[in-house]
C-alpha cells in the first residue's frame, strides 16, 4: 500500500486489488464532495433512529448504508476510471436494498426497476472502459487529457481512434447518466424515491446522483474538455432532462414523487451548466462555478425536503397532497 502526500493533495494506492490495484487521491473538488457524502450520511442516520423505529429489518438498512457510504467515498476520491467503476457497481447494488426495504410488492418493483438501470448501466459503462483503455493504454484520470489532446485536438491525424473515443465517451456517458438520472435514462427515480425510506431518499437523491454527474464531469472535463460536439451533446441533454422533470412534478400528486421528479429537473440544469463548460471554451468560468454551486445546493436542499418529507409521514403516513 503507497501513500503520498503533496500540496495539490494525497494519493493512496492498494496494489493488485481487483488486478489492476485500486487508486484514490484527493483534491479540491473530490475533498468537497467527499465531505458533503459524509455530512449528509450523518444527518440521515440521526433521522434514521426515530423514522425507523418501528420498521422490521432495521439493521439489514443501516448495514447497507455503511456499505454505501464506503463505496459513494471510493468513487468520489476515486484516482483512475478503473476504480471508479468498480465502487461504482458496489454503490449501485447496495443501495438496492434502501429501495427494496419495505418488501411490499410496489417496493419491490421499484427496486426490480432501480437494479436493472444500474446493471444495464453497468455494463454499458465497462463497454466503454474496454474500448478506452484500449485506445489509449490508461484509465487514469489526470493522464486522459494530454492523450485526447493527442488524439482529438488539432493536430490529431487518427480519425478512426477519434471514433473508438467518441463511442467509448458514449459508452461511459450511458452508465453515468443512469445514476444521475439524466433523460432517457431518469425512469428509476419517480418509481424509486416513493417506495424507498425517506432518510434513503434523500441521499438516493441527493449524493448518488452526484456520483454520476461526477463521472459526467471526469468525461467533460479530462476527455472531451473544450469539445463543441460533447458539450452540445450534454446541453441538448441537460434541456430535455430539465424540461421533463419539471413537468413531470407539476403532474404528480405523490410527495415524494413530485421530489424525485424535481431531482430529474435540477440534475438537468446541473447538466446544462457542463454542457456550457465545453461551449464557452477558456471563457467557461461561470459555467463551472454554476455547475458546482448548484451540485452542492441540490444536494443539500434535497437532504433538507426529503427529511421534510419524512416526517411528514411519519406523523399522518399519507404521501398523497390532495389528502395531506
């Protein structure tokens, strides 16, 4: 095992895990998130206590959401695509059983619906994986942008390994964008958070859909970085994303439905705001602080509506806003 540390942050590596060893590092961006992951995680368990006092299998729910919390912190300090992936999938089908927890047959249908997003997701994503390392011989984060100047800049001659990037882009933009729930891939999210625990919900919503934008942002920003086409591809995106969100909530009479829908919307205006950071070239300052401002206030204003929710419940156990 090798540490190091230095002033743009620290680096950790486990050799031959999983073959390829495990890399992790720290710097500004992943310390924020990785401190959000953690806040949130300890304001849900202290919600927890009272909203789970009288549900069955409490602690199969608390185990799992160690084993989440575990894993959203390996993907955000995650060094390299590789491990990204693999704590990627753990996060996926552990937080599985935050929506199957109530064991009703809506509960489990959901949760069918949540597993086979994040599976399809899944394997898409290792798709792209192959044909990228592949290409270029690295999955390693910092590495990527001077292989795609390389290869797509100006002076790039390669055009079929142009393509192969481009679909491995798309490959890995599929399977990031199903935890974000960018459109088309947003259907887990209204089925998911009205069945699932309130505390579950809200990091459902709140953090593990940051994972994906993570990944959306490793793509823009490493791979594709100042790319007309990528950034018109995440706008085009982000506007679909934001728009049907929007009035999917204005449609829906579930509480908890009309968040998740929310979600969708503002996943959608985060998108946008990335798709602005390839369009605008060097002048994309803006469109950076926007994104990240607005990840941090979705996260934490969802923390907040989702306990909102909760205890709503928790008090009439109505969901539906005609009746509350």
């Amino acid at each position: 095992i090798a540490l190091q540390y230095g002033a743009a942050g620290g680096s950790f590596t486990i050799p031959g895990a999983c073959g390829f060893g495990l890399h992790f590092t720290a710097d500004g961006f992943r310390t924020l998130y990785g401190a959000i992951a953690a806040f949130m995680w300890m304001m849900t368990s202290l919600f927890s206590e009272e909203y789970f006092a009288h549900y069955r299998n409490r602690n199969r729910y608390y185990l799992f959401q160690l084993v989440t919390l575990g894993a959203t912190e390996a993907v955000f300090l995650s060094a390299d695509l590789y491990t990204t992936f693999i704590f990627f999938e753990v996060m996926s089908l552990a937080s599985y059983v935050w929506v199957a927890q109530d064991e009703r047959k809506e509960s489990l249908r959901a949760a069918a619906t949540y597993l086979a997003v994040a599976v399809i997701g899944g394997l898409v994503m290792l798709m792209g994986l192959f044909l990228l390392d592949h290409e270029v011989g690295t999955l390693e984060i910092d590495r990527l942008y001077e292989v795609f100047r390389e290869m797509i800049g100006a002076g790039g001659e390669n055009k079929a390994g142009q393509g192969v990037l481009y679909v491995a882009g798309a490959c890995l933009l599929f399977g990031f964008g199903a935890k974000a729930g960018a459109f088309p891939l947003h259907i887990w999210l209204p089925k998911a958070h009205p069945v699932a625990p309130a505390p579950a919900s809200a990091l459902l919503s709140g953090i593990l859909t940051k994972a994906g934008i993570f990944g959306i942002l490793v793509l823009s920003c490493k791979m594709f970085l100042y790319d007309m086409k990528w950034g018109t591809l995440l706008l085009l995106i982000g506007v679909m994303t934001m728009v049907l969100g929007a009035v999917l909530a204005l449609f829906s009479v579930n509480l908890k439905r009309t968040l998740a829908c929310s979600s969708v919307s503002q996943i959608g205006f985060i998108l946008v705001g990335i798709g602005m950071q390839g369009l605008l070239g060097g002048e994309n300052s803006l469109a950076v602080r926007g994104s990240l401002l607005h990840m941090v206030n979705h996260s934490l204003f969802k923390l907040v509506l989702f306990s909102a929710a909760g205890v709503v419940f928790m008090n009439i156990h109505k969901l539906d806003l005609n009746e509350i």
